[in-house]
C-alpha cells in the first residue's frame, strides 16, 4: 500500500510540473538587475510590475496598479491593489514602490533600466496605496518604464551592496510563482504563490532545466521530458515526425528580437566608415538566412521591428557588392599583403550564433577580410568581453519593446558602465533627434522621428543587422488553456493546467 501511494504522490508532482529548460544559469533573479535572458525570464514569472502590455502588446493595462491615468502631461498616478501579498506574507504597498525608484537610481546599483527614470522629478506616496509620479518634462515611455518589477522594501532596506546581495539568489516577489528551489547547472524549480492577489496558478510548480546544448534540450522534449521547447529550423524542417506533431502543438512567429555584429567604435580600426560599409557590403545576409533558418526568419534592415511604428520600410539590407568592399579597403589602406583583420566574439548560449560567426568569416574572406573567432560560455562573455567593452567585434542580439526607446542603445550617454550602447555609438543628430523624442507625446510625430533615426543609424553602420528569426515553440498537448496571440503563448500561463 504504502508503494503505490508514493507512486500516486509522484505522479501527481509529475502532472502538476511543468517542464521548461533554460541554456545557461540565470546571473541574478533580481528584476532591475536582470540584464540575461535566462534571469529575465524567471525573474518575471516572481514579480510584478505597476503596468504590463496586453495579451497582443499593443495596449498598457494594470499590474500591482488597478488604476493609473495622467493628472497632466507630466504627471501620472497610480491606484494600487489592495492586499497584495510578497511571498513571504507582507503586504505591498507605496513604499515598496518609491523604495525600488530609489533604489534603481542609486550611485550604488548599476541598472540599465535607470535610464527611463531620468525624467522622473519626484515620486511620493499620497497614502498607503497611491503612488503620485511627477516628471521635468512630458515622457513618451513614462508609463512603459513602470514595466519592471518592484522589489520589498522590507527585506531590502538595510542591505548595503544590492549588486552582491544574497536576495538575488533568494528572491521575494509578489508574483504568480515563488521560488522553491536553486541548482546551478542543474535546475531551478519554482512553485505556485497560494496568496497570488489574482489568484493562485493552476500549475503548481515549474522546472527550469539548465541544459546548455541545444541538442540535448530537442531530444529531451521528444522524449517527453520537457513539455514546452524551442524549435531550431533545421529541427523543424529535418527531424520532427509524425510521432512528434502527434504529442506536440507547433507555434511559430516572428520573435521581438534581431542578431547584429557591433563593431567597437571607440577602436582606431573602426572609426572609418568605409570600413564598416566595406564589411557591411561584404555580407550575404540572404545566404545567412538561408543556410541557418530554412527561411523560418528574415533579414534584419535596421534597430526597431518589423511592425513597430519606429520601422523604417524604405530602408533596404545592403545587397553583397564583393568588389565595391574591396575597393573601399585598398583606399583605407588594405589590400592582399595587408588585410583587414579582426575578431568576432560570441557566445554558446545561442545554438545559432557560433554558426553564424563561421559563416561571416567565410563570407567575408571573399572579400580579403581576415576574421578570428571566439566563442564563450555565456557569463563570461558578459563580464570579460561585453560589458568592459574589451571586444573588436561582438555577435549578439537584442529583444526589443512594442515601443522602443532608442536613448538606451544609440545615445552617447548610454555608453557607460552597465549602459546598453555597447559599440560606443555617438553621432550628435541623432543624440539631438533621440533628446527630442523623449517629450514626443504626438504618437504620429514621435514615429515619424524614429524612422528617421531608424535611417541615420543604419547609414552609420555601428551594427551590422543581420536577422530577426521566427520563435518556433512547441507545447506538449498536455497543456491545456493554450491561447495563442500576437505577443505569443504565455499571456495567460496562469490559467494553463496539465492534463
């Protein structure tokens, strides 16, 4: 008897389980610290922000705020709900939310998010559970940047050092899951928040595998071990079987992402345009898309998405001119006896990535162009390459918000330690143009600005933009509630249950 009610116990877990997998280990599950995807994902599954996009990301509704409206152009109130609970049963309140403001902001927390607050005045409580926001001046993305989660000021507010505080292993949030289980390069396991102020998820626990081999995570979600995978395209176009489209529902649209190779600007060598449009012409981005993705993506042609207002259709990807490179080279001074030559640099947390990187150093080669490659696990490519800027060339991709805001990846001020200008990137139009932007709360003239920088970044060529893939998902038909929309599946995980 007692044997087969430990069967029974372990085959509910097993039904109550969702499965995921995750590439590499998350570096802090701190949502304003969080700057991974791997940290950005379970982190938003244990916090909340004020606001959030809906279900096809094109309209701002409440989080933590059941209510938020303009009193005027610069200043914007929240209502918060009542009896929201942190996992650890405190209740949230205002002061959780001024506390995370000043926190982001302090000279003592590197947050790339800091920068959406910079017009921020002030942000005061009117009572337990109203929030009034005043800013300088009218922001086009002010509601946008109360996005990220808020952290309890409880449990923070004597912490000296947050960037190497223990919460961001231990977090507390006041989200639909709470964390019961930390293995680096093993798995993290996070369970379902009984006192949820939307109520409790139907699934009770969620698993995330750190499985760093994209192989291993395909054959492990054939196998049933995992019920919710990516796809690679030579997956899907080689290797699924009628067994497979059997158990598994397929998904698949164009991801809110794009891969680029950024050159470091503040590098003699890349200082000359010639250079970069040499290389940019020496590119095939079509056979690049081609041979990785068997069409399931498309070219990238500059730094906002395909259907954003910020897209610039008139803009085109250069098309591959292998002469035109080569002469911009001999009048930089390079030719056969005296090549260009530099290196790429990315990581394996990408199945796709390192692939690319051979690909460019083929293509390139056309063109006289000697290119060294380096492939790293990702944490290390973050903290030795990425972020002390000590790179000539880095291979990596962005995911980018319905309303982009082009003062985080293109402004001369972003070039700083923790910023997202990673290249160095400063051309003063568009520095002014993106300084102009920022009060646009014209939604027609904001856009009609951004194109324009759409166009003036692409000119530049401080990136090469290579491809936006499709996101390829496939869900064991065991998940129930599954409602596909236009910002993918996971709008309403709250509501999905396993049969």
């Amino acid at each position: 008897m007692k044997f087969f009610f430990i069967l029974f116990v372990y085959a509910n877990l097993l039904a109550s389980t969702l499965h995921l997998a995750t590439s590499t280990n998350p570096a802090r599950l701190n949502p304003i610290l969080a700057t991974d995807s791997s940290s950005s994902e379970i982190a938003s599954f244990l916090f909340n922000g004020l606001v959030k996009y809906d279900k096809d990301s094109k309209n701002i509704i409440g989080d933590l705020a059941k209510k938020f409206y303009f009193k005027d152009d610069k200043t914007l109130i929240f209502e918060l709900h009542k009896g929201v609970k942190w996992h650890d049963g405190r209740e949230f309140s205002a002061q959780d939310v001024i506390f995370t403001y000043e926190t982001i902001i302090s000279d003592n927390v590197i947050s790339p998010y800091g920068s959406g607050f910079r017009f921020v005045k002030s942000v005061i409580a009117l009572d337990r559970y109203t929030v009034e926001v005043k800013y300088k001046k009218a922001y086009f993305k002010a509601l946008e940047t109360w996005m990220m989660g808020i952290l309890p000021f409880h449990i923070l507010c004597n912490d000296k050092n947050l960037m190497s505080s223990s919460f961001n292993t231990n977090p507390i949030g006041t989200g639909p899951y709470k964390l019961e289980q930390l293995e680096y390069s093993k798995n993290i396991v996070i369970r379902a928040f009984d006192n949820y102020f939307e109520g409790k998820a139907k699934i009770e626990r969620i698993s995330f595998h750190i499985i760093a081999d994209s192989m291993t995570r395909f054959l492990m979600l054939k196998s049933s071990q995992l019920d919710i995978g990516s796809i690679e395209p030579i997956a899907h176009e080689r290797k699924l079987t009628k067994d497979f489209f059997s158990k598994f529902n397929l998904y698949e649209k164009i991801s809110l992402s794009y891969t680029y190779l950024g050159f470091n600007l503040r590098l003699e060598k890349f200082k000359n345009p010639d250079v970069r449009k040499a290389i940019s012409l020496a590119i095939d981005r079509e056979e690049l898309v081609d041979i990785l993705f068997f069409k399931h993506a498309k070219v990238c042609t500059g730094p906002f998405l395909p259907g954003s207002n910020a897209f610039n259709s008139d803009v085109v990807a250069p098309k591959t001119d292998l002469e035109e490179a080569k002469r911009l080279l001999k009048t930089a001074g390079y030719d056969e006896s005296h090549p260009f030559t530099f290196e790429i640099v990315t990581s394996n947390s990408s199945p796709i990535r390192p692939y690319a990187a051979q690909i460019l150093q083929h293509q390139l080669k056309k063109a006289g162009i000697v290119v060294k490659l380096r492939v790293m696990e990702w944490q290390a490519f973050l903290n030795m390459v990425v972020f002390p800027h000590k790179f000539d060339t880095v291979l990596l991709g962005w995911g980018l918000s319905p309303t982009p805001d082009p003062y985080l990846f293109w402004h001369k001020d972003s070039d700083k330690k923790g910023g997202f200008n990673l290249v160095g990137y400063n051309n003063p139009q568009v520095n002014k143009m993106i300084e102009e932007s920022q009060s646009m709360v014209d939604r027609e003239k904001l856009s009609k600005n951004l194109r324009k920088i759409f166009k003036l970044i692409t000119d530049d060529n401080p990136y090469l933009f290579l491809y936006i893939p499709n996101s390829i998902t496939a869900v064991d038909k065991k998940i129930k509630n599954i409602e596909p929309s236009l910002s993918g599946i996971w709008h309403n995980y709250k509501e999905w249950y396993k049969d």
